[in-house]
C-alpha cells in the first residue's frame, strides 16, 4: 500500500504538513510506504501507483494518472476543486477535514466586530496622521459598543457560526440564528435559531450580522442594498463564509447612503479583491485578505481528522466526514438542467 503526502515543501511553511504529523502517520501505518513529495514532477511520478491520497485536491487531469486510488482524504473544508465528473463517477471515497479552522474563523469575526464596536478604525486612521483625536472619537460616541446586551445575528450556524454563538454568548450577547439544518436542534448558547427565511428577522434585530455560511456552489445573493437597508443605521456587516452570498456593489452604496454603520469582509466575489473597488476606501470597512482560517491549531486539528480516518481504514470501519457523492451528482445535475432550462427561456424571448 502506497500513501501519498502532498502538504509538503510549500512556499509559506503554514502550509507545510509538519514533521511530527508524518512520522505519527507512519508510525500508524507501519506496512505501508508513505511518500511525502516536494514537486508537481514527484507527483505525477507517484500517482499511478497510490492508493490513498492525502493533499487539498487532485486536479482532473492528475486524478486520471492516479488508476489505485481508493481513497482522497482533503485538509481543505472547500469540496468543489474536487466535483468534477469523472472523480464523482469513481469508487474513489472522499473524505473532508472540515471545521478544523471554525475557531479561528470565529474569533477573526469576533475580532472584527470589536473593532468596529470600538471604533478603533476611526483610531487607526488617526494614528497613521499622529493626530490625537478624542474629540473625533467622541463625535462617534453614537457608534461605540459594548458587546453585553448586543444582539449577534449568526447566518448560518454550521461549524463556524456554531463556534461564533458560542464566544458572543459568552460575552453576554443575544444570539439569532438561521439554519437549513431542523431550526428544533437549537443550543442553549443560541436565542433564537430559525431557517433561513428568517433573515429578515436578523437584519432587523442584529446589532452586528455575520454571513457564516459555507461556500456550496450557489451564486444567489443572500445580502443587496434591500437587505442592509433593513438593517439597523447603527449596526454592522461581516462575511466570513461564502464571498458571492454578498452583491458588493450594493453593500458599497448602502455604506455610502449610511444604510449600516460598516462591514468587515474576509472573502469576496472575486479574489483577490480588485484594487479599484471601494471597499478598500470607505471609512467603514475593515478587509482582510482571506486569512481568517489561520491559526496555531490548524495542524494538529487536521491531522487528527486524518489519523483518525486513516486508523478506520486500515481497520476496515466506516470513515468520518465521508463526502455522499451521489447526492452531490443529484444536485450538480440539477443545476445544469436549471441553467440550461433558464438559457433556452432566454432564446424563446429573443
């Protein structure tokens, strides 16, 4: 049995598989040869001979090279590099590692909306000016917040939104929630947990509003000009889930007509974030480039998945995280068809 490692000799090494993870993985897997590699040449090298395959994806191109794969364990959360029609046609089993940077996530939205709560952006602009501006700051005291008492609205409570209920419960928050899970499995930590029709409900409450929700192929809007304006003028945006779940020219013009008090984005429609776009330029916004998944624990979280994985398939059992491809077949299907129903419409009324 040959176990391929790809998490190896990455530019940035928060990115490298660490050693004392490879050698509790051989220690696991004692009869096998586990191969770590350092280029896209070792690689393809290896594939045609592998039977299980640890790494963030395998190309369509590469997934052809790789003819004994039974098994691809991903350390990435984002299913999609791998849905393409000939790895769903396989018997290739593929398991995610999925959560393992809720926490982080989490806390860089926690961080966001203390930032604004604060109002530490208005300070910040003023110290790169060395100005001592306390009387701009009190002319903000309308906008300066103590999370106790606030209310958290939470779209989407999946993992990461799980993880964010729990820190602004702990601080005294209010949480309101949706979910497309059974909204009667509600936590305690949780106020109010509704399905996601009840997002009008967390614009009108929500003091800050967090977009949670993972990325899952859709391309709908869930948040426009209509929505921030229904939110309160004092209350704040942040996305940390799906970058296309928010139109940004719309939430561009609502900061700019005062709709909302400001938004912190983590992701976006396009990445990276054009350097023409006003984001970077309003006021109220705080961006960050795609980084709040990083943290000290993301290693040792991710390879628990895959040690834990791994010890039930060399036992023969069942494996966690275990992607149903046929389902995700069934809806891929689905939304060709819709996309392809929507385009001969367009024909007929040209």
């Amino acid at each position: 049995m040959k176990i391929l490692i790809e998490l190896y000799d990455h530019r940035y090494d928060i990115w490298n598989y660490p050693e004392w993870a490879i050698g509790e993985t051989k220690a696991l897997a004692y009869d096998a040869d586990v191969v770590t590699i350092a280029s896209d040449k070792q690689l393809e090298e290896h594939l045609p001979t592998v039977e299980i395959f640890f790494g963030w994806s395998l190309s369509e191109e590469r997934f052809a090279l790789a003819e004994k794969l039974k098994w691809l364990h991903s350390a990435s959360g984002d299913i999609f590099n791998q849905l393409f029609p000939t790895f769903l046609d396989s018997d290739v089993v593929l398991t995610m590692s999925r959560g393992t940077r809720a926490a982080a996530i989490a806390e860089h939205a926690l961080g966001m909306m203390l930032y604004f709560g604060r109002q530490f952006h208005i300070c910040v602009r003023n110290q790169m000016r060395a100005h001592w501006a306390r009387g701009t700051a009190w002319d903000h005291f309308p906008h300066f917040k103590e999370l106790v008492g606030c209310t958290l609205g939470v779209i989407g409570l999946g993992r990461i939104g799980r993880e964010l209920a729990k820190r602004g419960h702990s601080l005294g928050m209010q949480v309101i929630a949706t979910t497309k899970r059974d909204p009667s499995n509600k936590p305690d930590y949780v106020n109010y947990l509704g399905p996601p029709e009840d997002l009008p409900l967390l614009l009108e409450e929500s003091d800050f509003l967090v977009c949670c929700i993972p990325e899952t192929g859709d391309t709908e809007y869930i948040m426009g000009y209509e929505e921030f304006a229904k939110m309160k003028d004092d209350a704040y945006f942040f996305n940390v889930g799906r970058g296309s779940a928010v139109n940004e020219d719309e939430l561009v013009e609502a900061l700019m007509d005062h709709k909302i008090a400001g938004a912190g984005l983590d992701s976006f429609e396009k990445e990276p974030l054009s350097d023409d776009s006003y984001l970077w330029r309003l006021e109220g916004t705080l961006i960050t480039p795609r980084i709040a998944g990083i943290g000290p624990h993301f290693w040792k979280r991710t390879h628990e998945h895959w040690l834990n994985n791994l010890r039930h398939y060399l036992n023969g059992e069942p494996m966690e995280n275990e992607i149903d491809k046929e389902v995700w077949k069934r809806r891929l299907d689905a939304e060709q068809a819709e996309v392809e129903n929507n385009s001969d419409k367009n024909v007929d009324t040209q």
